[in-house]
C-alpha cells in the first residue's frame, strides 16, 4: 500500500462514519487548508462535492497537503494570511477557522503571527461568516484548559492557564478566540461552534523542525534508529487521537443544529504517559532507539484527558480508532 492509499483509506473511512451527513453543493471555506487537520477537511468535502476555498499562507501548512486537489473543478486555493482582510464575491455557507501554528516548539519562534491568527485571524474569518450568513466553525484546543485540575476535562473546567507564559501567545489567543465566536453569536446572532482539539496525530502531521509534535517527532526518530528525545521524567500524560476520528468529530460538530452556540470537547480519552508512548513507538517499528532525556519545557501540562461525553451525546460521535492501530498507520504513511 502506497502513502496516498493510507490516506484514501481514511477520507472513506470518515465519509462512512458520517453516514448521510454530507455537506454536498454547499460552499466551505477552510482557514489553514493546507495544513494537517485542514486538508483532511478539504479532502473529505471535496469528495463529498461541496466547493471548497482553501485559504493558507503555509506558514506550517504545506502546497503538497492540496496539490493534489488543485485540478478539481470545485476546489480553490487562495494564497493569504487570515490575519489580512480578504472578501470573498461567491456565497459562503460554512467558514472553518483552522489556520494557526499549533506546535509547543513554534511558541517560542513565532508568538505574535500565532496571537494575530486567532485574535485578528478569527475576527476577519467571523466577519466574513456574518457577510455570509455562514455558520461558523472554530478549531480551539485543549490548551486553554492549561495544567486541567479535573481529569477527564469537561468542556465546564474554565482552565488554568499562564497568561504570560511561553505557551500563553497559543492559550490566551485561543481563549480569546472562543470569546470572539461567543460575542458574534450574542450580538449578531451568528450560528457558531467551538471544538476543543485535544492531540491528534496521523498522516500530514509534521515531523520537521520547529513544526514536529510529539508522536511524528518520535516515530521519526525510531524509525531512524536515533535517540528519542523524552522532555522532563516522561511520566507526564497526553490522550491521542487518530486523524479521521478528530475530522469526522469537526465535520458532525459543524452540522448538527443542536451544535449551535456550543462548546465541545473533541479527542481520545485514552491517556498515556509519554514514556509509554515512547515505549509503543519503539516496538511498533522494531527499532533500537535509545530513550535521551531532556528539560522540560516551561508549563508543559502534567496530564491532559478529555471528557467526551457531550460529543457522545450532541454529535452520536465517539473516537475509534485504538492507539496502536493509529500509529501502525501513521508509521506506515511516514516511511515512504
Ligand atoms: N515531548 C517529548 N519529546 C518530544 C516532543 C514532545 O517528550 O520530542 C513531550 C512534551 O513535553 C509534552 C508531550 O510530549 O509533554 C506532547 O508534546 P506535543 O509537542 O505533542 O504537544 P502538547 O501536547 O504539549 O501541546
């Protein structure tokens, strides 16, 4: 099986988990397009025949996530920061708003292009929902719940967050994004949705640089045979999701009419500790890396876990996807 079928694999795999959910002839545009989660979207809905505009300045987002689809009748890619005014002449139905850096490792390089993406970023893509009359979808995160003192987090634990911390320019900017989306509702009735992504992993996600989280980053390593690089003692906690299970958690959040105006965590509840983590990778790929261990960064949450039992109970949604059959994925895609 080649790199491409992993995906194609997995684009029919969530269109037959949505079932008779489709967003067929309507007109999405995708904040981020190009990025890991955001040409996930683009590919599902483009096989869905909705139109989608896919809006990115790759900042982390990559031309090679969507080259593929550019020769699609109803697809377009528009080259822009989200942080700009743009105007769109062609009827909106659904604007998502993905585009941002995301990983721990860009917070300290790039803090003010990230505040600008989900502060004035999310402030023009509201605008062009409530030109639109579109619905609007937000890609918040499990960030703004910060070192959780309630685990699993409900989407009702306001977080506990380091407004001046390294990771406060992610938190805080996402935070206020959420807050953005809720005074667009409450002033100008505008039907939006916030996800709250808790760490996905999958094929497109980055393993590069600056850009590499910490599932592409180890398998990488293991399948190089080098040193995994474990930050602090490792006994810290992430909860990981595959791919398709996450964009088909966005897509039912951006559809059911009960979704309107809420808040809604979307990951896997299965939490491990990193070294763990390191543990599986290493024997998935057979490898004989060492495990090296380094500082940890500053706030970096001890556990992170989500409660997803308004997703369960709002979308009929729930993640599927085990851990190890995840990673076989991903660790197939990302040897090629
Ligand atoms: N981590 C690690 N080694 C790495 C990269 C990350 O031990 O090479 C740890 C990191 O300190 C954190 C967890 O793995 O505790 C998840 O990191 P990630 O970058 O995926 O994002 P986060 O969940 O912290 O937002």
């Amino acid at each position: 099986m080649g790199k491409e079928d992993i995906i194609q694999e997995g684009i029919t795999e969530i269109i037959r988990n949505l079932k008779n959910i489709s967003f067929e002839d309507q007109t999405v545009l995708i904040t981020g397009g190009a990025g890991f989660l955001g040409s996930w979207l683009c590919d599902v809905l483009i096989k869905q025949n909705a139109r989608v505009i896919c809006l990115d300045n790759f900042a982390s987002g990559l031309e090679g996530n969507v080259s593929h689809l550019l020769n699609q009748e109803n697809f377009k890619f528009v080259k822009h920061d989200i942080s700009q005014p743009i105007y769109f002449d062609e009827k909106i139905d659904v604007v998502m708003h993905l585009a941002s850096r995301a990983s721990p490792l860009e917070f300290d390089k790039f803090p003010i292009q990230i505040i600008k993406a989900n502060t004035l970023g999310t402030w023009i893509a509201l605008g062009i929902a409530k030109k639109h009359g579109a619905k609007f979808l937000f890609t918040s995160t499990s960030e703004i719940y910060g070192d959780a003192k309630i685990i699993p987090t409900p989407e009702t634990y306001n977080g506990d967050v380091n407004p001046v911390g390294v990771r406060g320019c992610y938190d805080e900017s996402k935070r206020a994004g959420e807050a953005m989306c809720m005074a667009y509702m409450r002033q100008h009735g505008l039907d939006v949705r916030i996800a709250r992504i808790f760490n996905t992993y999958g094929p497109r996600m980055r393993a590069d640089g600056v850009y590499g989280r910490v599932v592409s980053r180890f398998i990488h390593q293991a399948l190089n045979n080098k040193p995994i690089t474990i930050f602090g003692d490792g006994k810290q906690t992430r909860s990981f999701c595959y791919v398709t299970d996450q964009v088909e958690g966005l897509l039912r959040l951006a559809w059911f009419d009960e979704a309107k105006g809420e808040v809604v965590n979307i990951g896997n509840p299965n939490e491990i500790t990193i070294l763990e983590l390191a543990e599986i990778i290493k024997k998935i790929t057979n490898s004989n890396s060492s495990l090296d261990f380094h500082p940890l960064p500053p706030d970096d949450p001890r556990r992170r876990c989500p409660d997803i039992s308004k997703a369960r109970r709002l979308l009929k949604w729930d993640s599927k996807v085990e851990l190890k059959e995840g990673l076989t994925r991903m660790i197939e895609w990302l040897k090629f």
